[in-house]
C-alpha cells in the first residue's frame, strides 16, 4: 500500500511538472548564413540610402562568429547556425585550392548544420563531398543522388531537439543546376525536383517523428521560394530558410502555408530569427537582418588566423595589380551593371566583335575609389567579376537570333509565374542598345 501511494505521488509531481513546462514560453533562435561565395574578410559593399548609392565595410568570417558567441550567450540552449550554401566557391584561392582551404574554418565556425548550393558541385562530385564530410557537421540534401547508385549524396533532413522543442530541417538544392552552370561542374550528380519528394518528407517528420518546428532550408532563389510558400504542400512548413538569389529580406515575405527569409550574401549579413514556442506551438516569432559590420564588432581571433593562414599561399598572386579604375564597379542591378559593362566592353576591345555578352554572375562585390579618385584592380577583383576560368568564345549570328535569344532571356528574368523563372538577372552585353517592356508577354517584350 506503501508503494503504491508514492508511486502516485511521483506521477502527480511529474504531471505538474511536465504541464508546466508544456505552458512555459520558449525561445528558439536561427541564425543563417548564406551565398559567402569565399568572402572569407571585411570587404567593400553596397547599400541604398535615402535613393542613393552608398558604400561601406562589411562582411569577414571572424566577425561573424563573433555576432553568432553573441547569441549563443544569449540563448545558450535554443540557438541554431546554419549555412545555406554558396560557401566556398568565388575568389581565386578558393579556385587554386578546389575548396580545400575550407574545413578548417567551417569546422572553427561551429556551424549546426549546412547545405550545399549551385557552385559547391563546381569541383566535381568527389570533391565537393569530401569537402562537406571534412566540416564534421551536420550536411543535408534532399534532391542530390549519385547517378550511377541513385543513392542520396547527403541525408535529406536532420532533427534536433532544442529547450524540449522537436526541430526538423529539409534541404533542396535548385534541380536546374546542370542547366544554369556547364553541366561538368555537377556530372554524376542527379537532381530531383522538389516536389518529388518533399510531400513525403514533411509527412514523416511530422507524423512519424513527431517535429514541432519545421523548416524547409532551400538554394532555389526567392521567385520559387515564395511559389513554394504558396503551395498548399508547405501547409505544416513554419518557415523557408532562403538562398541563391542574395536577396536582403528584412521582412519575412508572407505566402499563404509559410513565411520566407533570405538574409544576402558575401557575409554581408546574418538572418537572425527569434521564434517563440507554447505548448509546443510557435505563438509569435521576430525576424532581423544583421549587420556583419567590422567597425561595430570585433574579429574572433581563431577564426582571423585560421583565414589569414588558408589565404597566405595566394596573397601575393591575388594582390597583382592589373589596372584602376575611377568608379565605383559592382553588379547588384538587375539589368546593366558597371562591373559587367567592364567584362563586355573587354571583350569586343579583345576580340573586334560587333557584340559581346556575358553570363552576369551574382558574384564580386564593389570596388570603390578611394580619397585618390582611384582605385586598383587586382588578380584577386578579376577572379571574383569571372569566378570560373572559361574560355571567349566568338562566332555569327543573325539579328533574328538575338532578337529571339533576348525575348527568351528577359523571360527568363521577369515572367509572371514563377516557375519560368530562370536564373534572376538579365543577361549582360556591349555593342547593341535593347529597348523592351517587361509587363508584357512573352515574345513580345523588346
């Protein structure tokens, strides 16, 4: 009889205890890097002002960690660091080193988990899993299999468990990756469309293992993130964790199943989302955009020297003066940049072409005159403008083609329905003046 009244007194102790803590807000916390593109040091970056351009530092690994230590300590228990992808592709020692120079770092960073993007394949498979596995963190895919074996590459999700609070993540890399970029980057990697089998995923975490916070992290750019936010398939998603397109959200973006966030690139910032939890529902959350500003925020010591000494063997390569420039060069416009005007306007000086064009990479961040009224180009500024070292290539075309090639291009950039949407920037070119209408249809536009 003993026995039994104290077993039943423990169960009422323990029923108090566990409704309490179900009734008792909780804050969870995720902070997101993403699209570095081995912006691994404070950098040039551009702002707009009061409508006006403005340029001012930003950006470094070590002040990164720094902000994320600051958080950490503020949420010791409930705080997540990610990276979603772009990391270690789009300067010259990251090329001279095929990446190599990276898990080190990574691993200092204490990152919780990460994912690949577009231009983490741009070494090969081989490589770019032999990259991840050295972080020895958590890495995730959910659309990447091996051709050959049609086995995943990476698991597709992960979950954690943070102040009680089940946490699940899913990880989708953009499947157009063997269209967008020279198809020997990614061979021997299969990409699947998201919805193959993200239905399946989310049903699992949910009902199987029971997630109570679930994210959806996706290098797919902000067009098809806010497409899938609409999508009655992201009805149990809380929030898409966006990449790709190095867009500054500093505003969730609202779709009708989910919330979506994307907090630029180079380093330039850091997402940073405060969600509150009750009986182990989310009853309110925060978003903010932060600032990775070096002359407000200390650098962490181990991570300057672990980049100062992956970058050493490159430095005086990257430092090579090959020109000045007398303004500001950058390319975060949509249609025409002086960054890119610079690489066309090269290009018909090079080859005596009547027309010239480029890709537009996202990549490169200003570079900026100083109080001299100039300001050097170095080996370094050129790997960044190209960030892979492709051959000029020249050849004949009809003014039909282009006008046709063109229709197809601006299409690609501002068609109505997301999913035609390719990419994100208009082409580049020098020696043709293009006159068009984005509002109007397709074909019809220039």
């Amino acid at each position: 009889m003993k026995k039994i009244t104290i077993a039943i007194a423990a169960l009422i102790v323990f029923s108090a205890c566990e409704k309490k803590e179900n009734t008792e807000e909780k804050n969870i916390t995720i902070l997101q890097s993403t699209d570095i593109h081995a912006y691994l040091n404070p950098h040039e970056e551009l702002y707009v002002e009061n409508d006006s351009i403005v340029f001012k530092k930003a950006g470094g690994l070590a002040i990164i960690k720094t902000l994320v230590d600051e958080q950490k300590n503020k949420n010791p228990e409930g705080t997540i660091f990610i990276d979603a992808g772009d990391l270690i592709q789009g300067s010259g020692a990251s090329m001279l080193s095929k990446g190599s120079i990276f898990p080190p770092i990574v691993q200092a960073m204490e990152y919780d988990l990460l994912i690949p993007g577009n231009w983490e394949v741009i070494y090969g498979k081989k490589i770019m899993i032999q990259i991840m596995n050295n972080y020895n963190s958590n890495v995730i895919a959910a659309n990447m299999f091996d051709e050959e074996t049609q086995k995943p590459l990476f698991p597709p999700y992960w979950i954690t468990e943070k102040k009680g609070i089940k946490i699940g993540f899913i990880a989708y890399n953009d499947p157009e990756i063997p269209e967008r970029q020279n198809p020997k980057y990614s061979e021997g990697i299969k990409f699947t469309p998201v919805q193959e089998n993200l239905k399946t995923l989310i049903s699992k975490l949910k009902k199987e293992e029971k997630v109570e916070l679930l994210f959806l992290i996706t290098h797919i750019g902000i067009a098809k993130q806010v497409q899938l936010a609409n999508n009655p398939i992201t009805k149990e998603v809380d929030f898409i964790l966006g990449s790709d397109t190095h867009e500054r959200i500093r505003k969730p973006i609202k779709g009708k199943y989910s919330y979506v966030v994307e907090p630029g690139a180079f380093g330039s910032f850091l997402g940073k989302l405060d969600i509150k939890m009750k009986n182990k529902k989310m009853i309110n959350f925060s978003y903010e955009l932060m600032d990775v500003n070096p002359e407000k925020t200390k650098a962490n010591l181990k991570i300057q020297k672990l980049v100062n000494q992956a970058l050493r063997p490159y430095q005086k390569e990257m430092q090579q003066i090959v020109g000045h420039t007398t303004t500001p060069l950058y390319r975060y416009l949509v249609v025409e940049n002086p960054m890119d005007n610079l690489i066309t306007d090269a290009l018909l000086w090079k080859t005596g072409a009547d027309f010239a064009t480029s890709n537009g990479f996202r990549f490169g961040v200003p570079i900026v005159p100083d109080e001299t009224g100039k300001k050097a180009i170095t080996k370094d500024d050129i790997w960044r403008m190209l960030p892979v070292n492709e051959h000029m290539k020249t050849g004949k075309v009809t003014g039909h083609q282009i006008k046709n090639w063109l229709e197809k291009e601006i299409n690609n950039v501002f068609a109505k329905e997301y999913e035609n949407r390719f990419g994100g920037w208009l082409v580049r070119f020098s020696g043709l003046t293009l006159k068009f209408n984005s509002s109007l249809e397709n074909g019809k536009r220039i």
